[in-house]
C-alpha cells in the first residue's frame, strides 16, 4: 500500500471542501485534497443553480399565463417539455464546468480520488490502495437524499433532486413528498410547467416557516396552483405498470388512489458520514452518530479534525459552507492555533412565488432566547401599492424587534421579491441596527420595499424603549 504523509487532508471537494483547500493552502503546502465521488459542487451539478433553472422556465411560463391581468392577451402558449430540461442541463453543465476548472487548477499532487476511511486516529485509507498519515484533517463530504421506505417502492420512477434534473423531458405528472425549501420549489415550478402535481407532507411543515399565520397564509397561497396537503395520511405507495400509485386519505373523498409518472422524493438530507470508519477515528459522536463540533472554529472536540458544510447538518446552504469551510481551513491549517471565525445573520431563501425567507432570530429561538421581551410589527402585501400594480400582492412580513434596545432581532415573510427584502434586512440584523434607525433609511416610492417600512413602523410603535426594559430584558435574554 502506498504511504503518505500531509499537514492537512481534506475528504470531500464540495464548496467546504474547496474553500478549505484554499485557507489551508495560505498555511502550508502539505495539502491533500480527497474526493470519492463525482468533482463539482452540490450546488452546481444537483442544488441551487438547475432548480433556479427550472423556476426560471416555471416564471416565464407564468408570466405569459397571466398577462391578461395587465389586458395582454398571449395567445397559443405551449411548453415544450424536451427544451426546458434541455436548458437545464446545458447550462447546468457550464455552472458545473466552472467548478471542474478550479479543482484542475489544484496541482496534481495535491488531488486524490478515492473513498476515504478512518482506520485511526489522524490515519485514513483511500480504496485500500493509499494510506494516509495527516496531522489535521478536514471532513466535508457533504450530504445525500433521505428516502424512506415508504417511498423507496417507486422503484427506477423515484426522483429526488440528485437524479430529477436527468430527464430529458418535463414529465406528464408527479407526487412530490416533502413540503420543504426543495420540494416545495421544485413542485411548484413543475406545476407552472404544466406538469400535473400532488405535494404532500408529514408534519404540517410548509418551506421552514416558522410563524403559524404565515404558514397558514403559504397553505391557502399555494393550494391556489397545485394539491397540497402537508398532514397527509397516505396508506399505500406502489410501483405500478403505469407508474407509482399513491393511496391516501382525502378529507372530502375519503381513500382515493391517483397514480403518477414519477415520484419525487423531497423528503430531507442525511451526512455523508456512513463510510468514514468513524468508529476508528476517536472522535466524540452525538446520538445521530455526528461528531460533536463547535460551529464557530469547526473543530470536533480537542481534536485536529474539523467538520465543514452539508455534512455536519447545522446550515446546509452554499454561503454557509463557504464560510465553514474557510473557518476549518484556516483553522487545520495554522493548528494549533485556533480561532473563532465569523458566522452570518442566519438567511433563509425558498424561491417559490411569493418567495419566503427567514432572517436573524425567528421561531421557537426568538421565543426561548427574548420569552416576552420583544415585539412583533407586520404588514400583509394584499394591499401594498407596488405588489398590486404588478398583481403579485400576496402575502405577510413579521418583523421583529428587542424591548429596551430596540435593536432588530429578525424577520419572517411570505411575499414578493423576498429575496432581495431578506438580504436588506439580514444586512441590518448584522450590523445591529435599531429599528428606529432602520426607519430612518431612504425608501423610495413606489417600491414593494415601502411594505418594510410599514411593518417595521408597526413595530416602532409596540416597541417599549429604555433602561428599565433594558433590564427586563437582561433577566430573561440570551446572556440569561
């Protein structure tokens, strides 16, 4: 077997893996960098990028569909379902590429490919073929779909978004499972496709809403394009010679039997962890068999091992893996010296229409961390001047703000142009503004951004400012 010593080893080449790379590299040149799959991110190749592909189709389709809102009649529209994946795929292919480049740009002496395992501490062996002796390593292989046995009947017509962006043409029909950011994007841009859709849900979820009045708000929104029902109680799931069959409780029909085309899988993400011989690399495992890590250095106990991105299942989104991955990097590669690295306002995008986000503090953590010490101002898009102009006025933005500091804790919307109004505002949590000062910024008329200003003027008004609420705060806030 081939022996080999390095500084710093690195599993995975996603975006964590790559960044990580990058820091170590500023440290050292001993770097190894492992890969046991295909080269290419995530978000490139299965994530981000061909998703929004596809709502782009979804959009246009929809904004032609509904121009007779505006008087424009659009006349003998049709899809043509082998062109919109065709262009899902070729410029999915390019986003790839892009990332194929830079991995090739690493020296060949510093790339391996192969499945990684531990069989020590600090000791790992690629394909029974390398052993590898590093001082500090990296893991960051990211993560795979969670299909449950229920679902895993459907058989070769099981999609998930590993495998969905493959077809070569938009399908006549398919059950979704998993309400979530994936299932709820991608149902709902199939559904704009023609495509004909049933989502359906476990726990009573909708895209991580977090705030019961904007879930119910997403429910009654969403119904309006497509079946979703995300409390289901569905008794049957078979592979059938016309497809997958779904037997389930309608609260009207009673037992109803509809089959489909294909069965999506949206049903959640699981570590790429199960062939790392864990078990041999000394590191202190939680009870879903993660290794224990501290989210600001990376680092897994008092170990040199660090976890980056999907992987370590705390924030499975490209920005934070990029920035996970730089902490670990730079950590593993200046061992033993370790620092705390820099971690953002937590921003949440689901892009559906009406988009959703969730910024700062929101939820369950908003209520256990500020109990009764903070207010909530809102403001609903039905009536708001610019999304009515553009007939896109749905939706509720909940905003939300400290008693005695009156700083901006977070927010929670379901609207128009979410994603550019969730960055202004996660700007603002990070920066620690008040909400005062937050209305003292230029809002422009009309824009869809004057809806902010209302909500967070509703917020201003409940607000109770002061050193006596200041010390409220203090006795049940975060430092509590």
């Amino acid at each position: 077997m081939e022996q080999r010593q390095v500084d710093v080893a690195i599993i995975g080449t996603g975006t964590a893996g790559m960044v990580a790379y990058k820091a170590a590299r500023k440290h050292t040149d001993s770097v190894l960098a492992i890969e046991g799959g295909e080269y290419g991110t995530t978000c490139a190749r299965i994530g981000c990028m061909p998703s929004k592909l596809m709502i782009a189709a979804a959009d246009a389709a929809h904004t032609a569909r509904g121009a007779g809102l505006f008087g424009i009649r659009v006349n003998g529209m049709t899809i043509d379902r082998r062109a919109v994946m065709e262009r899902v795929r070729v410029e999915r292919d390019g986003f790839v590429g892009s990332v194929l480049d830079a991995i090739d740009r690493f020296p060949a002496e510093h790339r391996l490919h192969g499945m990684a395992k531990f069989v020590a501490p600090g000791r790992l062996v690629v394909d029974d073929r390398v052993q590898i002796d590093a001082k500090r390593i990296v893991i960051a292989t990211g993560s795979s779909p969670r299909v449950p046995d229920l679902l895993q009947v459907a058989g070769d017509r099981l999609l998930t978004n590993d495998t969905v962006f493959e077809l070569e043409q938009l399908p006549e029909s398919v059950v979704v499972f998993g309400p979530g950011a994936i299932g709820l994007e991608l149902g709902a841009a199939l559904a704009r496709l023609g495509v004909r859709i049933r989502l359906f849900g476990a726990g009573g979820g909708i895209g991580g809403i977090q705030d019961e009045q904007i879930r119910q708000c997403a429910l009654e929104t969403f119904r309006e394009a497509f079946p979703l029902d995300p409390t289901a109680d569905v008794k049957q799931v078979r592979r059938t010679d016309d497809g997958v069959s779904v037997t389930f409780i309608d609260p009207q029909r009673g037992e109803v039997t509809e089959t489909f085309e294909y069965l999506l899988a949206a049903t959640g993400r699981r570590p790429n962890l199960a062939s790392l011989g864990l078990e041999k690399s000394g590191l202190a495992l939680d009870d879903h068999g993660i290794p224990r890590f501290n989210r600001y250095t990376l680092q897994c106990g008092d170990q040199p091992v660090f976890m980056a991105g999907d992987v370590n299942a705390d924030a499975p989104l490209l920005h934070e893996a990029a920035d996970e991955g730089r902490i670990a990097g730079d950590n593993a590669g200046r061992w033993p010296d370790i620092r705390s690295g820099m971690r953002r306002t937590p921003l949440s995008i689901v892009f559906t229409d009406p988009q959703i986000i969730r910024v700062g503090v929101t939820g369950e953590a908003l209520r256990r961390r500020y109990c009764d010490c903070h207010a909530v101002g809102q403001v609903s898009f039905e009536d708001q001047g610019r999304s009515r102009v553009i007939g896109r006025n749905r939706g509720l933005l909940k905003v939300y703000g400290e008693h005695g500091s009156g700083l901006f804790l977070g927010a929670e919307m379901l609207g128009p142009s979410a994603e550019h109004i969730g960055h202004l505002l996660a700007w603002a949590v990070q920066q620690r503004m008040t909400v005062s000062q937050m209305l003292g910024m230029p809002f422009y008329h009309p824009v869809i951004e004057e809806g902010v200003r209302t909500a967070l003027g509703d917020l201003n008004h409940k607000l109770s400012i002061g050193p006596k609420m200041g010390e409220r705060c203090l006795d049940c806030g975060p430092g509590a």
